[in-house]
C-alpha cells in the first residue's frame, strides 16, 4: 500500500497550430513517444486517464474515441476535467490508482486541439471555466481579464510596472526558441512584448500564453516495476492539490493564488522540502499570463510576498539564478494546450532530471529535484509536483 | 465547391464542419429571486445567515459556513472602494458586439461585488472611491451592476 510510483516514460507532441493533424494523430504523436521511452507494451497498461477540457474540438467524449485508436481497448479508462490543471489532476488520479494498489501500469494522456475552433469561440469556452452565471454572463471578463485584475492591483501595491512584467515574456521566450517543440521558437525583445497591443489592459498580447493543439502522456508504475522497465525512473515524492473559490469575489485579495500556495505547503511537507531554493534544481510555473509566473515564485515561496518581481528584474529565474523556471518556453512560448499542460510539465522535468533536454536550455542537476506548479482557472483549482532522481 | 481546405499558416488541411451547434439555456434561479427583483428595483442585496452570521455575495440560500437555510437579505451601501480593474480589449463571442468594456472590483462594507465601471480607464485609481447603480444594459436589456468614481 504505501509503496513509491515513478514516471518511466513521456512524451509530447510539438505544440503549436498543429492543423497537419488529426485529433487522434495529435495523440498518436506522445503516446507513441512515451511509450517508446518506457519500453511498456500496450499490453501492460492497466488503464488509462486521459485529460482534456474539450468544447474546443467537436468531440464530447473523447476518453472512448481515443482509447480505440491507440488500440488500448479493453483497458479501463476515463476522461479528467479540471480546467488547466486536469493534465496534473490525471497525473494525480494516476499517482493514487498505483499507490491503492488498484494498477501498477497507467498511462496519462492529455490532449486539447484548440485550434479547431475560432478566437471568439475559445476566448468565451475559456472564460467560461470561471464562474458562468455570476461573473461571465453579465460582466463578458474573460482569461485575460481575470489576471488583469491581479495584475494592476500587484503593480498598485507592490510598486512593479507593465515593462517588469514583461521580461517574464522575454525569459520564457528565450528558453522557448531553444525547444523544438514549442509553438514560438523565436526570442522577443522587451520593446516587442510593451510595444504589444492590449487585450485585457494592463495585460498585452505578449503578456498572454497562445492558443495551442497540443498533446503529451506519461506512463507511471508502481515501484517494483520501475527498474523493470527503466534505468532513470523519476520518483514523484510530493503531489498535493488545494482550491479555492473560483468567483473573484470569493478572494481575500488579488495578489496571489491562495491554492498553489496551499498546494505547495502540502507538497513541501509530503517530499520533505524545507527550502525550495535548496533543494529544487528546476521549476515549471504555470505562466498562462506574466502576472501568473510572479506570483507562482510567491506561492511557492521562491520569493516573499511582494519580491517576486524581483526575483525577475535580476534574472533569477535563468539558468545560473536562484532557482531556473521554465527553461521549456513556459506555456508563454512552448504554448498552453490547456488539458495538456500538466502532463507536459511532468514531460519536461523528466527529460530536465534525465539530462536529456536541449544543452542550452539544460538546468544543471545538482539534488535531482524538479517542481511542477500547475493552476487551473483562476486558481479554483492549484496541483503541485515535486520529482526527483532518487 | 472547397470541400478540403487549406490552412495558409500550416498547409494542413481541414474541412470547416457543416454542422453549427447554438447552445441555449434556460438557467434556474432558485431561491435567489429576491436578488433578481432587487436589481429590477435598483437595489443590490447580500444574504446574510441568521444563525452564524455569514454574509454571502453573491448571495445564497442556504448558509455553506454553518448549514443554516435561515438567511435575511441585505441591502449593500452604495458608496464603496475600488479595489482592481482591468479594461476587456478582446471580447469573447457573447460581447463580441460591445465597445471595450471596464471591469472592476469594489468593496462596499467589506462585501466584494464584481461590475462595469463607467470611466475612462486612465481616471482610474484602485483604492479610489465608487458609487453602485443598477443600470439597464442594451441591447439585451438585463440589469447590471454599475461603478462610477464619486
């Protein structure tokens, strides 16, 4: 029962506009990836969790339809929801199916083909994963609009400016150009990202993740089965989820996100971190918009109440800073398939644990530790994972 | 006719689906039709539990603090505190047809409410003071909640 659960394999699709593909070839593309590096058959798979937030491509089940491409039928298998984290809540309903006993071998596989439909139609299936009736329908907010609003009240109270935020843009996009599978493989200039036009004021379109079809799969085991398979298997020592109220209004402020904080507390305590800056070598945040990476280094206490800005203003968030985030592109610039996304930051921090990853956008790997911090909506749901080598 | 398409970004092809889906919904109210007749009035209330004392806003029917179905409705002060806002420049489908909108958050007695706000965005100061009024919205004619700076 109280047995350890490893990753032994991932994979990923490229993300981008990836209209060269199907739903089901979109899958395809990090399911046979994951699988490859696992060396599991499909035969050994025990069920399957896939995690899609759906509405943006027309299909309105897509755990069944998937299942019998990848010819994993008659594996048991179900479809996660839970906004932007359901690819770290796959990862957790995963985790906790070895864990129980209940499987030794579950792969999970996240996908979101957004491209499928229009602008409009995916800035309004976006904001409806806030509060509809209370907050969407009247009042028209939107993703953006949601950040916005911790945006300038953070630049209020804590004295940052639009151009500081920017330069979370600038190092995502700089780590970005250097992943071959990121949807915007170019490095941005500070003057590009505040010369942006405004979609959601003070936030600008270069404050902002893409839409992205993207796809990603880890394949996890119980701990007898991890050498079985693989030589580096990545343990995950801490996986801890919290929410909070998804109506602004609902919000003690608008300065943090109450859950990831929360989330990260239990993660902490579960792995036995103390200090994150001490143990962690590499971080994927969750910058669905520049404000959003700010205050993850504070929720994760990377940095005090107030001093995430700094931690950017002195670029401490690159490789040779204090703690290196998002050396994949972040979902600024690898892109933000958003029931993907979890999954995509566990395929990431394996092949950064590994050493596999691009040399220049390599963190060096001193205490084998890696963190995914993974926020869905406007934080109504936060998830935490800490991996690690040993 | 195009049957297969072409996306000039990528060179994959598509076909644009013939079928088109409009989701309508007709969305229950429940015990909260006091709140909507008090819009229709030009008055905002909260609920308030009885029994422990927690004030809802939005509000709610039954208190999810204590587990009370015992609530009384209150009347929010008019006069309240910018606490943030931000201006809507790209507009989901729904709003695709209004003007850039301002949306802020204001504090009236400690009670967080979500509107419009009717200003230009650089006169704009969060902690600045605001006035609520309940306005009529074109073209669908629903009520909604307006902050003005005072």
């Amino acid at each position: 029962m109280c047995r350890n659960v490893a990753v032994i394999g991932v994979g990923s699709s490229k993300y981008g506009r990836r209209t060269d593909v199907s739903f089901m070839e979109l899958a395809w593309e990090a399911y046979k990836e994951a699988l490859d590096n696992s060396g599991v058959s499909p035969g050994d798979i025990e069920y399957v969790v896939y995690t899609s937030v759906g509405g943006y491509s027309p299909e309105g089940s897509p755990a069944g339809i998937l299942n019998e491409y990848l010819e994993l039928n008659p594996k048991g298998t179900s479809r996660i929801e839970a906004a932007c984290t359901s690819g770290s809540a796959g990862i957790f309903f995963a985790y906790n199916l070895i864990k129980s006993g209940y499987a030794d071998i579950v792969l999970v596989l996240g996908i979101e083909k957004m491209m499928e439909s229009s602008t409009p139609q995916t800035l309004e299936l976006l904001a409806r994963l806030g509060n509809y009736f209370w907050e969407v329908r009247d009042y028209g907010i939107t993703f953006p609009g949601y950040y916005a609003l911790f945006m300038n009240r953070y630049m209020a109270v804590y004295n940052a400016s639009e151009e500081d935020f920017c330069k979370v843009a600038v190092k995502n996009h700089y780590y970005g150009a250097r992943n071959p599978k990121a949807q915007y493989r170019r490095e941005i200039s500070l003057e590009d990202c505040i010369n942006s036009r405004y979609i959601a004021r003070p936030i600008k379109l270069f404050d902002c993740s893409p839409i992205t079809d993207g796809s990603a799969a880890a394949i996890l085991v119980g701990e007898e089965y991890a050498s079985k398979y693989s030589d580096s298997p990545i343990w995950i020592k801490g996986i801890a989820s919290a929410s909070a109220s998804a109506l602004l209004t609902g919000r003690e402020d608008y300065l943090s996100i109450p859950s990831a904080y929360e989330a990260a507390k239990k993660a902490y305590k579960m792995a036995g971190v103390d200090d994150p800056l001490k143990y962690i070598d590499v971080a994927e945040v969750h910058d669905c918009f520049t404000i959003a990476e700010v205050m993850a280094y504070e929720d994760l206490q990377f940095a005090e109440r107030g001093k995430g800005i700094e931690l950017i203003r002195e670029e401490q968030t690159y490789i040779g800073g204090k703690i290196p985030v998002n050396l994949s592109g972040g979902l600024k610039s690898k892109g933000h398939p958003i029931g993907a996304t979890g999954v995509g930051m566990i395929a990431e921090l394996v092949k950064q644990l590994r050493g596999e990853v691009e040399r220049d956008r390599q963190a060096p790997i001193k205490n084998g530790c890696a963190l995914a911090h993974n926020v869905g909506g406007i934080g109504q749901y936060a998830y935490i994972t800490i991996l690690s080598l040993k | 006719m195009d049957y297969i398409k072409v996306d000039n970004k990528t060179g994959g092809k598509y076909i644009e689906d013939y079928r088109k889906l409009t989701l309508e919904y007709s969305i229950s109210v429940g015990g909260l039709e006091k709140y909507f007749e008090g819009l229709k009035n030009g008055v905002l209330y909260a609920s308030k539990c009885k029994s422990c004392g927690s004030i809802y806003y939005p509000p709610r029917s039954s208190c999810g603090k204590c587990g009370s179905s015992d609530i009384v409705w209150i009347e929010l002060g008019k006069e309240g505190t910018l606490l943030t806002f931000t201006e809507i420049n790209v507009k989901p489908a729904t709003h695709s047809h209004y003007d850039d909108y301002i949306i802020g958050i204001g504090s009236f007695n400690g009670v967080k409410v979500l509107g419009l706000v009717e200003a230009k965005y650089d006169e704009l100061k969060i902690g600045m003071k605001i006035r609520y009024e309940i306005v009529v919205r074109e073209p669908e004619n629903y009520y909604i909640i307006v902050f003005t700076p005072i």
